[in-house]
C-alpha cells in the first residue's frame, strides 16, 4: 500500500517584486525522502523551503500537509525575544519529560543551553535553531544551510545523526562532501524551473550540464528554424502575390518564443592579479607559544611556508585558527617564539566577518571609498588590477544588477555579501591570500570557479575552513589544531590527514582528554586498505567506533537520569520516556558493536 506524501505543492506561483520566481511549480515530499535541495544563489532555494514550512504563502496553489504529519524548519534568524537563555528557546516545544533530547543534540552540536539570549552571536543562535529541530524530531525537516557556523567535527556528527534518522529531509548546503553523504534525491531551482532526479548529488553536475547541452542544442535549432523562416517570408513576396498568412504567424510565434526564453545566468568573473614575486620562503615560525589567560592556543608550534603553497588550518570552532592565521602574518604577536616574514609581499584578506564591508554604506560606496580601489579623482571608477573600470561593469562581473549598485550592503544575502568582499580581494594585486572562512554563502558554481582560479594562482594560500571537500580541491598541507596548545602538521588535504593521524583505541577512544602521542609524520596505513571488505564496508568499520562512543555517551546521561530514586513519582511520563530511551540506545549499542566484531573479523 502506497504511503501518502508528506508535503505537497500543487501549482505553486510567486512572484516577488514584479519578478516571477516560480510559476505552477508542483512538488512532493515523500516518507524517507533526503533531498538535496541545490541551485544559484538568489535562484529561490531558501523562499521555496519556506513555502514547504508555510511561512511564505504563494500568489497561486495549495500547500497540503497530512493531518497529524510534522514538519519542522530552522529559522535563519530565530526569535528568541521571549526567552532568556538559548536552551529555553531550543526546548520550548518539547515534549513533557523529552528534555533529555536537547542535552544529547546540544553535546553533538557543540552548543551550550545555558548561553543568555543577549551575549549569544549569531552562529550560536543558528546553532540554537538546529538543536531545537533536531531535539524535536518532525517527520519532515527542513534545513538551510545547517553547516555554516559548525566546525568539522560537528559537520560530521549531525552528518551521522541524518544518516542514522528516520526522518524525511531537505537540505540546502553549499558543502558538497556533505550532500553527497545525504542526499538520495536532487531537487534543482534554475530560471524559475524546478526539476526533480531519483539520485543524489553526487551526480548531479553532470547531470546539470546535459540539460544545459540539451538546451543549447534546442536553442541553436530554433535560431536555425527562425532564421531559414525569415528567409522564407522575404524571398515570398517576390516569388507569390499572396503570402501563406498562418506560416508568417507562425515566425512571429518562433520569435516570441525565443525571446520567453531565460538566458542562464553566468558566472562570476573572477580573476586573481599575481603581484611581484615573493621570496621563496614566505612565513618562517619556530617555536610560537599563545594563550589567553588559561586558554592555550598553540605550544611550541613550528611551520614553514614556501612561495605557492597552499596551507589549511582546521579544527573546532573556538580552538584558535584565526589567532594562528593573524600570528603567522604579524597581526597579532606571540608569547614566546618567532616569525619571519619572507620579502615583497603583497597580503590580501578574506575575514570570516566579513568587516572590511560596511553594512550601512552601498555596495558602490564600498568599492569607490577604499583607497585601495579608488581612482585618484573619479566617484565612479575604480581600479581593478591596475586599470580603471566603471563601478557598475565591475559589480556585474560579479553577478550584481545595476539597481543593486546604491543599495545598502545590509540588504545583501549572505552569498552576495561574500561575492561583494571577494570582488574587493580580486581587484588587489596580491602574492600571499588569507582566506577565513570563505566558502560560507556561496553557491557550488562560485565554488568551482573559486577553486579554478585558486589553482592558477601564482602566489601562496593559507586558508581557514570547514568544507572538507575545499579543503581537498585546494590544500597541499593541513594544519590540525587539536586544542590544549597541540596542533599537527599534515601533507596534503583534509581526507589526507585523516588517513594519516594516529586513531585512538581502547580507553584513549572514549577520553577526548587523552589523545593519541604518535608523532605527526607517522603514517599508519589507512583502514580496511588490502582486505576483503567493500568500500561502503570499510567506510562502516571506520564510522563504528564514533557510533559506539556517542551511544555510550547517550546511555550515560540517561542512566545519570533515571539514578534519581525520586524521578519516578515525581515525573512519571519523564521517567517512562528515559526507561524507553536507554533500553533502544542499549540495543542499539549491541547491535553496532556485534556489527564492528563481525566487519574487524573479516578485515
């Protein structure tokens, strides 16, 4: 018996400002669905979800939602007016006796419920969002962008708390690795169109360009039709006193219809200017020692950059990679050891604040008043690689409409804010880039064109980011700061140096206090590397041991739970949710660990 949708849209239209941005659009979501949900930015991914959670309600058509089906969305910008820490907020709608729910996803998260409303930032509000979706559990989430402002480690464990979910999902993200990890079905929002393909994203760039193929090829025959049409209604006057009148309407109709037709928007036309040649030896660091008050950021750190080297620096939010980043460059000083900065360098800056844009000034008088980009006597050029160009031209290379050009920056979504910063990088002759956080906001195809151009570049990279994917198109080194002052340096991208550190057994597994002393140049061999086992098998028998660690983690906090003798008869519902809890976590834990036996066996 077929299982009745989730979600449907039926004959959706919306138009936002005079502008169509879907026209009889009709969708469904299914039991068990993980959709990735993928397109430009400003196609209308985010206003198409919030059409699916209700809060956007269209020109024309129907949302219909099964009676008793729930469907959960993270607010971008949650309200958290009437509460006065973060935890009230991600557990007002819990069930009586569930709260136990947001302390597990709050550990996953990395996000403290006791934080006040009033100090927290804004990724910890997101945060605060995603752990109140997720500690509620509908049948149906919907989440946009729920990576940006989580660090790698927490990436990959929500990654394995959707993989492991029962619940139907779809998800905007620009981190490839991922929606590749998630997705089964791909919805794409281009030009106002949204097509639909039973397979993940894992192929879904081919798949884009075989319908941009297709489309040109359509578009090239109408323009042969048309133009052999033309020639026909000219050639006919001469050759019949009386024209055939249907043939004539029917080649203003092959006009009329190419020109409905929605061009593709192009990419953004970006360009990296080299400037002078460095020295080969770019940043020379021994023996750096920083901390803040009790908080060690790195101990007897030593790095050395060469001339065209690409370096990224991971690890959880808060462990000190911009401290690190600002020391290498001399922006900030260490306690103890030493940097030598190599010669002629030009450094250019990519923050993770994005404050060398000013929020309340238009995006023109961002470009004009920087003295960088300014041209000496001139309010609406700037100079862009050494040569003058007209503010607006410039801000269309980077996908901008001329109406925007006097708009306040603030008004700019997160990925045209990025792309504005990174037109003001990309006009800057530079030999040494310091990219923090750059992937945040943008689209797969400014990705693309951003690593390309990063692979030209003749100068050096150190850069700061959570896509792991980027990370492995771009890094030739990896900086792995691990906290407690330990950072370790790797060869090659992030999938290189996680094949390369020490794993932890045993106790040293459970203890994130006792981590593994095996020097950073050891190179254990990779897991399940010459065995019998399949990939997706050997991809399990690395997960397993995580797995085993979160439920044991999980069986702990309800057993701490349920050792109040007075739990019971004061909160009976409480308790019989917590006893159903640990005996599913406790069968679950068997099972996972009867599975790691049976796959460490046959490897």
């Amino acid at each position: 018996m077929a299982r009745a949708p989730l979600l449907q849209l039926s004959s959706i239209s919306l138009t936002f400002g005079g502008n169509p941005v879907f026209d009889d659009l009709s969708l469904t979501v299914q039991p068990g669905d993980r959709i990735a949900l993928v397109g430009r930015n400003g196609s209308g991914k985010s206003t198409l979800m919030k059409v699916m959670a209700g809060l956007v309600e269209p020109d024309r058509g129907t949302r219909t939602v099964p009676p008793g089906v729930t469907v959960g969305y993270m607010e971008q910008e949650p309200d958290l007016a009437r509460f006065a820490t973060l935890g009230d907020f991600a557990a007002s709608h819990l069930p009586e006796g569930q709260d136990y729910r947001l302390a597990v996803v709050a550990e996953g998260l990395k996000f403290n419920p006791d934080t006040p409303v009033a100090t927290a930032s804004g990724g910890e509000r997101r945060r605060a969002a995603l752990a109140k979706l997720l500690a509620e559990a509908p049948e149906l989430m919907l989440l946009d962008e729920p990576t940006n402002h989580l660090d790698i480690q927490a990436i990959e464990w929500l990654e394995r708390e959707l993989l492991d979910t029962r619940a139907a999902f779809v998800l905007i993200s620009h981190d490839r690795a991922f929606l590749r990890a998630l997705s089964r079905t791909t919805l794409w929002i281009d030009r106002g169109e949204v097509r639909r393909r039973e397979a993940g994203f894992e192929s879904f760039e081919d798949w884009r360009e075989t319908i941009w193929a297709e489309e040109d090829e359509a578009r090239h025959k109408l323009d042969r039709k048309i133009k052999h049409e033309a020639k026909w209604a000219v050639e006919g006057i001469s050759a019949r006193r009386k024209r055939n009148m249907g043939r004539v309407r029917a080649l203003q109709q092959l006009r009329a219809d190419r020109a409905a037709q929605i061009r593709r928007q192009g990419t953004a036309a970006l360009e990296l200017a080299s400037g002078p040649v460095s020295g080969k030896k770019v940043i020379e660091a021994t023996g750096l020692t920083k901390s803040y008050g009790d908080k060690l950021i790195v101990k007897d750190f030593s790095l050395r950059v060469l001339r065209g080297d690409r370096v990224a620096f991971v690890g959880p939010n808060g462990v000190g990679k911009t401290t690190l980043l600002k020391m290498l460059t001399g922006d900030v000083q260490p306690d103890a050891g030493t940097v030598a900065l190599g010669t002629s360098l030009e450094i250019a800056v990519f923050d993770q604040a994005r404050a060398r844009l000013d929020l309340e000034a238009s995006l023109w008088d961002n470009l004009t008043v920087d003295p960088l980009m300014r041209v000496s006597g001139s309010s609406d050029q700037v100079m862009v690689r050494g040569q003058p160009k007209h503010v607006v031209a410039y801000l269309k290379d980077f996908l901008f409409q001329e109406a925007q050009a006097r708009a306040p920056v603030r008004s700019l979504s997160g990925g045209e804010r990025a792309r504005l910063l990174l037109a003001k990088l990309m006009a800057q002759p530079s030999n040494l880039l310091i990219l923090d956080e750059p992937t945040n906001d943008l689209d797969v195809e400014t990705l693309d064109l951003l690593q390309d151009i990063l692979g030209e570049y003749d100068g050096t990279v150190l850069l700061v980011s959570h896509d792991r994917d980027f990370i492995d198109r771009i890094a030739t080194t990896t900086v792995a700061m691990e906290g407690g002052g330990r950072a370790s340096v790797y060869p090659g991208g992030w999938s290189d140096h996680v094949s390369q550190r020490p794993q932890p057994t045993g106790d040293a597994q459970k203890s994130v206090a006792k981590p593994a002393a095996a020097p950073p140049t050891a190179k254990p061999e990779a897991a399940g590397r010459g065995t019998g086992l399949s990939f997706t098998e050997r991809k399990r028998l690395e997960d397993l041991p995580a797995v085993i660690a979160r439920l044991e983690s999980e069986i702990a906090k309800l057993s701490d739970l349920l050792a109040d003798a007075d739990l019971f008869t004061r909160e009976p519902v409480k308790f019989r949710k917590a006893t159903e809890a640990l005996t599913e976590r406790q069968a679950a834990l068997e099972a996972a660990e009867t599975e790691w036996l049976e796959l460490a066996d046959r490897a």
